[in-house]
C-alpha cells in the first residue's frame, strides 16, 4: 500500500544524520512528488544532494525557497546553513561567512554550522579566529559526542596556518 509521507521524511531524514544521503534523497523525492506543498522537503533534498556532492542539484531545490516558505526558526536556520555550504562549495567563501555571520548572530548556529564556519576561517588563515569558534563550542558542549573528531581536524587545519608572527 502507499507509505505515509511522514514516515519517508522521518526515515530520510534518520538517514541523513547517519550518513546515507542516496538513500535518503530517494526516500524524500518519493515524498516531494506525493507532498509537494511541504517546503520543508526541499531543505532535506538539497542537504542530501550537497551530502552528495550535487551542488546543482542543492541549488536547484533551494531557488524557489524564502524565509516566507521555512515555518520556524529551524527551518530558516537550516535554510541559510545550506545557502552558506553551497556558497562555499562554489568556492564563495566571503559570501558563505556572511551568511554564517547572520546564522550566527540571528539564528544561533548549530554545532555542524559552526564547524564548518570554523573549516572556512582556517582555510582563509584566519586561524586564531577558527580556534576560538572550536573553544566556544567546547564551553557550550562540554562532553562533544560526534563532532570532537572534526573539530581536531579544524584545529589541526588552523595550526597549519599560523606563523611565528601569529605566536608573538
């Protein structure tokens, strides 16, 4: 029999947080073409397809998309993290920090937001600046469950960059 659209998207989105973007984005175009008024399934498909490298693809789902069609806080949250990974996955890294500047500032960034705002500073050589969004997030979550894996790789990305100028 037909599935509920609500149990495809909750079964993507489990598959998204567990890394199995393929699997997910099927789950969410069988719910997008079944529930095409809910906005919302367009943020999971273009998270799936950046997950997969498809930065077309994620544009193609964010365009028709505004601040007006995202319900909540969440919504809108999620909504400019995936215009500032795919903004800095067509190598505008100014316009991907700007929209995590607003993230941060309006939305209160999410930890994996904050990561890779923290992947973009070091990788500008902006490294004492990267360290201290590593520490924030360390005061804020004490005991990280999933990210101290990447937050090591940023810290080690922005050790790299420093200079013994940026020690004196």
């Amino acid at each position: 029999g037909p599935v509920d659209p609500l149990v495809e998207v909750f079964l993507a989105q489990w598959k998204l947080e567990h890394g199995e973007p393929a699997a997910a984005y099927a789950h969410l175009l069988r719910v997008e073409r079944e529930w095409p008024e809910a906005k919302f399934v367009r943020l999971d498909l273009a998270d799936a397809a950046l997950q997969l490298g498809d930065v077309g693809g994620a544009q193609q789902w964010l365009a028709p998309l505004s601040f007006r069609d995202c319900a909540g806080i969440v919504s809108k949250r999620i909504l400019l993290r995936l215009h500032s990974e795919v903004a800095e996955a067509k190598g505008d890294l100014g316009l991907a920090e700007a929209l995590h500047e607003i993230l941060a500032a309006r939305y209160a960034a999410t930890t994996q937001s904050n990561l890779g705002h923290a992947r973009r500073l070091a990788r500008l050589g902006r490294s004492w600046e990267a360290v201290d969004v590593i520490h924030r997030l360390r005061e804020w979550n004490p005991r990280p469950p999933t990210w101290e894996r990447d937050a090591r790789e940023v810290l080690i990305a922005a050790a790299r960059t420093l200079t013994w100028a940026d020690l004196a």
